[in-house]
C-alpha cells in the first residue's frame, strides 16, 4: 500500500492529525506525526475492508476505531512498527476474528443452561403416572395376606433385615426372603399387565 505525507492529507484528515498528535500524548515526533496521518488516510480503504471481512456495516466503525486505539497504544509507547499500515490490517484482522470466535462460541455450554433450567420436579404427567402406578401397587399389596404383607413393609419400606424378619415370623431365613421376593414379583407382573 502507498503511503501519504502530511503534505497530501486532506483538510479533514488534518483536524484528525491534530487530534492524533493529542491522543499520542502532543509529545509525538515527527516521524509518529507523519505514521499517524499515514493510518488515518487509510481509514476508507480499512472500512471497506471490514465490511468485507464482517458483511456488518453498523460494526465496521466500532471494529475501526477500536484498531486505532490498539494501533494509537502502541505508538504512544514509542514503538513505530516497521510497517505501520500492515500492522494496522493485521490488528484490524485480529480484531474481527475475535468478534467472529465470540459470536460462534455461546457463552455457556447449552448443556449446563439447560441443567440450570432443569425442574427438580417431576412434570404433572409424570406426577399423574406416578400416583397411578402407587395407587396400583398399594392396591395389590393390599390384596395380599396380612403376614406376607407386613413382611414387605417392613423389609422395603423400613430397612429391616430379611433375618430379622425370618425370626419374628418363625421362618427360615431362605423362606421369608423367598416368599418376599415370589409377592413382590407378583405385584409387579400385575401391575405391568395394567400399565
């Protein structure tokens, strides 16, 4: 790319040195002076070029202005790069890739905002099913001899021990666990035969 000496720049672009000279400190040499108006005579050719690269219009100025600041940093250092237009492009290129891996990368994993948004309640169908599926178990437990049903509750529901069971029945402990398993097998072939 040619470059432009302050002598070329048109009158706006001067306004725009003056206050470039402000922004790299009103201690700039010339040689800053002259690299500044050099980066803001490009600013048209750089606009296209990042509308070209974003297809966003409204963005282009932002993503400019932004590369400027970098750029204008960078000088107020001392630090004149040896090609301070390419330097520019390369900035503004960088730039755009990073607002283009921001907009593809979501924020959150869809995973974890869907854990987030996760209901630790059960559905009211489900609620439904599972009311219906306990009125069907009780109901058949229900339907049970007493002795045996007693046995369950107290093995399924309150934790006690097969043994123990065996011994306040008068059973073996191979019989209590057998009739347990035989009723419990029952109830639920019936009850799949419902659901």
């Amino acid at each position: 790319m040619a470059t432009k000496n302050i002598a070329s720049a048109s009158p706006g672009t001067t306004g725009q040195m003056e206050r470039g000279s402000a922004l790299l400190g009103g201690t700039a040499s010339a040689a800053q002076d002259e690299t500044f108006s050099d980066l803001l005579a490009e600013k048209p050719s750089l606009l296209a070029f990042i509308r070209r690269r974003t297809r966003n219009v409204c963005e282009a100025e932002d993503i400019y202005q932004e590369a400027m600041i970098r750029v204008t940093r960078k000088l107020q250092n001392g630090a004149v790069p040896e090609n301070p237009l390419g330097y520019l492009y390369r900035v503004t290129a960088n730039l755009i890739n990073d607002i283009q891996r921001q907009k593809t990368q979501p924020t959150e994993a869809l995973d974890d905002v869907a854990d987030s948004l996760y209901c630790q309640q059960p559905q009211p169908d489900q609620q439904l099913h599972d009311q219906q599926h306990l009125a069907l178990f009780v109901k058949q437990l229900n339907e049970l001899p007493m002795a045996l049903r007693t046995m369950i509750v107290m093995n399924k529901v309150h934790g006690v021990t097969i043994k123990q069971i065996a011994q306040q029945f008068g059973l073996t402990t191979k019989a209590a666990e057998k009739q347990i398993n035989r009723a419990i097998k029952n109830i639920e072939a019936r009850m799949r035969q419902q659901f």
